[in-house]
C-alpha cells in the first residue's frame, strides 16, 4: 500500500529517524531521500543521535545533508516512556508537520506509529522503490553490506524482496 503511493513520487514531506539515517550513509545513499521525497525532515533528537559521534566516518555526510533539515518539536515529548527519544520524536514531528511518511525501522517503533495512523516505510521499502525506478542496480550488495555491518533486517524479508526483483538471494550464517 505505501510503496504504491511511493511510486509516484516525488512526492511528499518525509520524517527521518536515525536508523534508516545510518543504514542510507553507510551505502553512500543518502541522495535516494531527495529522490524519492519532496522534503526530508529530521527532528532535534535524531540530529543529536546522528552527529553525537564526530570521529565517525559519516559525520561530515550526515552533518552536510542535514544540517538544514532539523526541526525543534513544538509540543512535549510524552513518548519516551515506549520508544527512544528520536524514534518518539520522530512521530512527534510527522503529526506536527502533518508529514506525508515516517522513515522507521524499529519494529516496535513502527507498530506503536502504524497504531497511530501514521504513514510508516522503511529502508528495505525505500531502497525497493529505488530499484524500481532505477536509481540502484542491485539490491543483494547493499543487503549484504548491512548484514556484514550489523544492521538488524531479516534475512528472510530482505530474501523476500531480492526474489520479488529476481535476484539472487542471500544465504547469511550470522
């Protein structure tokens, strides 16, 4: 459902969180969120989360692509008590914003958004869509490079989509 109207992108406002954040810089793919995405927001706790490390290879990166992109919540954050401070932010900011999408990984994350009618894709969605239209060649490499970095996808989903795009799939020991 959200892929299809993913499909007609470019569309749309799109809140961030820090995890699909990591998993786009760590494949060099933060550009697909411009692609895809009329505008890209963050909230001050995912800046925080993203930029706290300055020693990290990706700082400058991610410090580059979103240092414009932070917005301060309004309202008080009364969510921390059931997810992460930029995961709660997050949602807080798509209501705030009245964004089109929320970019989650988080499982229990996502189920707490979904729960609140909130428009929820991943970055297994988002690198699918990707695909579709051309802006990657291959899936199977950038899987294999979040296993080996210890990004935390399914092995069976991420086999599910390689298989819906007709690529070979992954056989991972991890």
């Amino acid at each position: 459902m959200i892929a299809r109207s993913l499909d007609k992108m470019k569309n749309g406002l799109v809140i961030a969180d820090s995890g699909p954040i990591f998993s786009l810089a760590l494949i060099d793919k933060l550009e697909i969120l411009i692609e895809l995405f009329d505008d890209i927001k963050i909230p001050k706790a995912v800046w925080n989360e993203i930029t706290y490390d300055k020693t990290k290879s990706d700082y400058l990166k991610l410090y580059d692509f979103f240092k414009d992109r932070t917005c301060q919540i309004a309202g008080l954050n009364e969510l921390t008590f059931v997810m992460d401070y930029g995961e709660s932010e997050s949602l807080i900011l798509y209501k705030e914003l009245q964004a089109d999408f929320l970019l989650i990984d988080d499982k229990k994350a996502r189920k707490i958004a979904e729960n609140l009618s909130i428009n929820c894709i991943g970055i297994i969605g988002i690198l699918s869509i990707a695909k579709d239209k051309g802006l990657i060649k291959e899936l199977k490499p950038i899987f294999d490079t979040f296993l080996q970095n210890k990004r935390f996808y399914s092995v069976d989903l991420l086999n599910a989509i390689l298989l819906s795009k007709g690529e070979q799939i992954i056989s991972y020991q991890g």
